[in-house]
C-alpha cells in the first residue's frame, strides 16, 4: 500500500527546496532512497526537467574546468623558473604601492596584480628549428662559460629541456643560441668618437629640467609597480608583459645616462647585471626586441664604457639569429630566444618589409664591437635582397615580404607609415653609419624621397598643410599615421649629410603639418591616425580625426623630429612647439600616483581616457628626444658623431669626417 497522499496542493511551477537536519532521518539508506524517490515523484514534469537540466549543466561545468584545470597545471610545469617567478602565484587584485625610496630588488614578494603576456606564437608546423651546431663546437662554446651570467643561463638551460608550444603540444627544444664569444669578455673599448657625455654635459637648463622631472616621475611609477617588467600600468598600478625582459628598463638604460640620472641608471645597471637572462622560453619580435633592447644595450655600451651591456648585447644578438635561417634569409617575424624556434605571426608567412629592413644598424654595429660578422653578414643579405627586389614604385617598398620566396606581397600600396616606415630612415641612417661609403643605401634613399615626392605628397585645403598620404592599386588617400612624423627630422639628417637642399625645406613643411596635427587636438596631442582635407569648398578643417583613431600612444615622431629640426636649423620655434607637448603630455596623460599612460581621446580634455599603458618608448624615446630638443649644445650626442636607431638608441657613426 501506498502512504496516502497528502492533500493536493496548488500546482506551482517552480522548484521549492527544502533543507533538513530531519530529526526523523534514522540513517538508512533504503529509507532515504524511498523518500527522495517519492518526493521526486511528487514533482511536476517542468520542475523535474529544470532539475535535469541544472545537474547536466552542473556536470558538464565541472568536466570542462577540470581540463582547463589540468592543461593549466601541464603548462606550468612546462615553463621554466624563471618565468614562473615573474608571475605572482597568488596576486593581489590591487598591488599595495612600495615607497618610492624602497628598493624594488629589495622586496620581490610584493607583486602587483597578474600581468598580462602578449606572447605571439606561430603555428607548429610553421616553425624551423634553428641549426644545430656541430658538438665539437658546442664543447668549445662549453669551455668559455666563465662568468656569471653564463653560468646561470647554462643553469637555466639545464631546466627547460621540453616547452609547451601555443597549442600546448610538447616539443624538444632544439637550442640554436649561441654562448658569448670569447671576444665579448674583452671586448674592444667603445671608438674614439663616441664621447662620454656625461661628463661634458652642460648642466641642465629649466625646459630640460622640467623633462627630468617627468622622466623621474614616469620612472618612479615603473619602479613602484613594474620593476624589472616590460611596461607600466600606470593606473591599476601594475605591469604588462610583452618578451619578459625589463623592456623599459632597457629601453630607458641610456635616456637616464643623458640625463644625468647617475643613481637610476647604477640601480637598473644592477637589475640587468643580476636579473635580466636571456635562456627563457619566450618568443620575441625580431625587430621590436632588437631595436629596443640590442639598440638599448648598445647604446648604453657606448655610453657608459660598461662591457656588461655588450656582453649582454652579444648574448642576445646570438639568440636572434634563428630568424634568419629563411629558404629565402628574409628574417621571420618571430624567434624563441630560449629555444632558437623560429616562425611568422600566426596569420601569415610573410614578414614586415619595416621590420625587416630597420635591424641593420643594431647587427651591423654588434659585428664592428665582436669582431663577429654573421650578425652584419645576415642583415645586410636582406638590405641586398630587398635592393634588388622588383615590385617597388619608384622607390618606394610595398609592406610586406614573403620569407618563403623572398618576393614582395600585397603588391601595391605604399605608405610611409606602419609597415614601411622605418625602411626609408634605416636607408640613410645606414649609409650615415658606414661612413658615407654605401651609394646603393643612398641610391635608394634618394630615389625614395622622389617617390614620395611624386606619388605621396600633398597639400590640404585649406590651410595647405603638405602631408605624405597612401597609395593603394594607383588610388590616393589622404590618411598620414602620426609614425610618418618621423619622417621631417631623417629629411633634415640626410640635407645635413650633403643631400639636396630641398630635402630640407620638405622637412621644415612637413614639421608645420606634424606640430598641427598636435595643435588642432583639443589636448594638443595628436591621434594616431588623420585625415586631410582635399576640398576647397568645404568648411571642414585640414585635419580630420575619425573615431577609431582618437587614441595617443605616448609616441615620439612629433618630437623626435623637432630635435632634428632644432638642432640643425637653430630656430627656437621648434623648441617652443616640443615644449607645448611636453606641458600636454603633463596635463592629459600623468597618472598622479606614478607614470604616464596612453590615452582613447584626444578630442576630449575633459576626459581623455587613459588606456592604462607607458609603451617602453616613452621613456627611451620620447622623453629623451624631449631633453635633447631643449638643449642648445650642438655636442650634445653631436649628429656628425652619432647615429640615432629607430628607438632613440645613439650609436656611433664609424668614420666620422675629420673635425666632428
Ligand atoms: C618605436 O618603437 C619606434 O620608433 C618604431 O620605429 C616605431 N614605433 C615606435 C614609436 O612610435
């Protein structure tokens, strides 16, 4: 017999459930089978369906976190010490804030709050491994292990025997990295041309104190919050990482050496001496990790006569040479500087014709200091290849290079913007660099500047602004990235260097169109991206921001032109100008408590939205080119002594001309 049912109650559809420490329930398990079964029963049909419903759902969750969960747990396992020390296992949401005065090596444990890594991985089949050296050599590589930094990278090493690649498939690493030569242990001192600035500098006057000021408190905040991490975030006061390698910490290495920032400099000195290591299961950008950390340690060799940045140089220099080995030696995009695996982005073969083209100072400069040539030897394959490359219209490059057949692809557009700018400055800087000597490097410089005399130059309406727009299949438009405003001061270089005197009155138009690109924002900082206007008719303006552009990424060109343009031509005008963005960057873009951040809108003071970044240049570039601007002393990183890389980085000119 069935218990009789209690009295039907009002069919409701929804779950009612009832928790009870029933002091009726005697502990067997017959009895609560029966009772659940019942109660079951009792249920209508949707209520039993949502119950089904929300138990699978509860079981599928819980199988997919329990494989995400244990993917996780292989990959770490998979990564090296190291790499695991720079993540906090535990953050904080919030970082608690170190006094300024604190030492950050001092205190590794308080960590800001979980960075974020923006490793590009390419595809496993796409990747090469690097070329083994033959045994007897790695012996003999094995033998020059005498200091300390290679012993510890050896330690390192020995660590990372298996990685997880980006689809957490694990390879064997087949290490293609070289150890420091035995040159580099006693390498040749700096050249005679390459004056120690520090001790010549005038003492600073107040525009260059003023650039001080700010450096220090963007440096503050990095310290504070992101020692020994790649960039600042300056607002949730933490870090970002981008290769793992301190990269505003190098980059900024020679910026404090200029500025006389002797204890800032001694302190970072100690972090790349003690900290920064290169055996890391990591990939980095060819060029971007060349141009600011081969250029930053260069540069601040060259500097500071340290041969701990040269040593450090070499070793990195030796890791990136993977890239190279290309059916077609066109440097792939991408390269493991632990594991020596080398590989395009992810969502294509080809390389960057900028980033291909703009490597060639910092591996010609390391071969001058070792002695060793394969680093000049592969990147001036490439400046060769790409001189002989048909595909370009009068001189000017397309954007991208296909490492496979060495040809260009996506075949005519032309800018002088993202993705081919830096071709046309490494061009002359090169030919400047070897001492003038190189005439296809200035063949192609001058035949360029006609190019883009001819097929990119205009004049906006209606004020007149000259602009350098795009080409694409024969069709212009008038959009100019804020990158092209790099492009005034290498004008004013190579009219400076004996080029043509018109070269220089371009320059001096396109610097009145870079500093109104800056002035017509209601912050006075320009976005990343304009348009001009064509239209005499129109009442529209000259510079035109669409929405998708407004944002300002702390970038230099606007200034690092008008050191150019200051330091060759003498008009104080140029100065005023760098002095009004300085007071901008201070208004709309200083974060109180540390740093400067990039911001969304630089059409809105009233709320210029920071993005929560200080991109490494900031400091290598901007600020420095800033204190240079304001300086009056033509010797101060004189242009006939030194040739600035594309981050700023000041490298000597080889064969200077007599009496520079
Ligand atoms: C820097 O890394 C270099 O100046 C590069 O040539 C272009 N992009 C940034 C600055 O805008």
């Amino acid at each position: 017999m069935y218990p009789t049912p209690p009295p039907a109650a009002p069919h409701r559809d929804f779950i009612s459930v009832t928790l009870s420490l029933g002091q009726s329930y005697d502990g067997s398990k017959s009895w609560r089978r029966r009772s659940c079964w019942r109660k079951w029963k009792q249920l209508s049909r949707l209520q039993r369906n949502v119950i089904l419903f929300l138990l699978t759902f509860l079981m599928l969750c819980g199988l997919l976190s329990y494989i995400s969960v244990a993917d996780q747990w292989r990959a770490v396992n998979g990564r090296s010490a190291e790499e695991r020390k720079m993540r906090p296992a535990d953050p904080p949401v919030l970082p608690a804030p170190q006094k300024a005065d604190a030492n950050p090596e001092d205190s590794p444990g308080v960590l800001p709050q979980k960075p974020q890594r923006h490793f590009r991985r390419g595809p496993p089949n796409l990747q090469i491994r690097a070329p083994s050296k033959d045994s007897k050599d790695r012996r003999q590589d094995d033998t020059k292990q005498r200091d300390e930094m290679v012993g510890d990278a050896r330690q390192e090493e020995n660590t990372q025997r298996t990685v997880v690649s980006w689809r957490g498939a694990v390879i064997e690493p087949q290490p293609g990295t070289e150890l420091p030569s035995r040159k580099a242990e006693a390498p040749p001192r700096p050249s005679s041309q390459a004056p120690r600035i520090q001790s010549q500098a005038a003492p600073p006057n107040e525009r260059q104190r003023a650039v001080i000021d700010a450096f220090r408190h963007a440096w503050a905040g990095y310290r504070k919050f992101a020692w020994g991490h790649d960039e600042l975030k300056p607002v949730s006061r933490s870090f970002s990482e981008w290769f793992g390698l301190g990269l505003t910490l190098i980059d900024a290495l020679d910026t404090m050496w200029i500025l006389g920032l002797k204890k800032e400099f001694e302190e970072a000195r100690k972090w790349v001496s003690k900290k920064l290591r290169f055996q890391k299961d990591v990939d980095v950008n060819l060029f971007e990790s060349t141009i600011r950390v081969l250029g930053g340690l260069l540069s601040a060799y060259h500097l500071s006569g340290d041969e701990l940045f040269l040593r450090k140089a070499e070793d990195f220099g030796n890791r990136l040479m993977p890239a190279f080995q290309t059916p077609s030696k066109i440097p792939y995009s991408d390269v493991n500087i632990g594991t020596g695996a080398a590989h395009p982005p992810r969502w294509t073969s080809d390389s960057t014709v900028a980033e291909v083209t703009s490597i060639q100072l910092e591996f010609r400069e390391l071969s001058r200091l070792t002695g060793r040539k394969k680093f000049q030897e592969a990147a001036e394959e490439v400046t060769r290849h790409v001189h002989s490359l048909s595909g370009k219209k009068d001189g000017l490059v397309p954007m991208f290079i296909s490492t496979h057949s060495g040809l260009f692809t996506h075949m005519g557009v032309f800018t002088l913007g993202a993705r081919a700018d830096s071709y046309y400055e490494y061009l002359l800087k090169q030919w400047i660099q070897g001492g003038k000597k190189e005439t296809q490097l200035l063949e192609d410089y001058l035949e360029a500047v006609e190019g883009i005399k001819k097929h990119l130059l205009r004049r906006s309406e209606p004020r007149k602004l000259t602009f350098v727009g795009e080409l694409a299949h024969g069709r212009f438009s008038a959009k100019m990235d804020h990158l092209v405003c790099f492009l005034p001061g290498t004008l004013a270089l190579g009219a400076h260097h004996g080029l043509p005197a018109d070269h220089m009155e371009l320059a001096r138009a396109l610097m009145d169109t870079c500093y109104q690109m800056n002035r017509q924002m209601e912050t006075g900082l320009s976005p990343e991206i304009v348009h001009f206007n064509l239209y005499p008719q129109s009442d529209h303006k000259d510079v035109q921001v669409k929405p998708a552009d407004r944002h300002n990424l702390l970038r230099p060109e606007t200034v690092e032109s008008l050191f150019y343009l200051h330091r060759l031509t003498g008009d104080p005008k140029y100065q005023d100008w760098g002095w009004e963005l300085l007071q901008s960057f201070n208004a709309y873009t200083r974060v109180p408590s540390g740093g400067y951040s990039s911001i969304s809108n630089v059409r809105d003071p009233l709320n210029p939205q920071p993005r929560d970044k200080m991109e490494s240049f900031f400091l290598g570039e901007t600020l420095k080119y800033l204190y240079l601007l304001f300086s009056d002393d033509p010797d101060l990183l004189s242009l006939d002594a030194y040739v600035f890389n594309t981050e700023a980085h000041p490298l000597p000119i080889w064969a200077p001309p007599r009496g520079a």
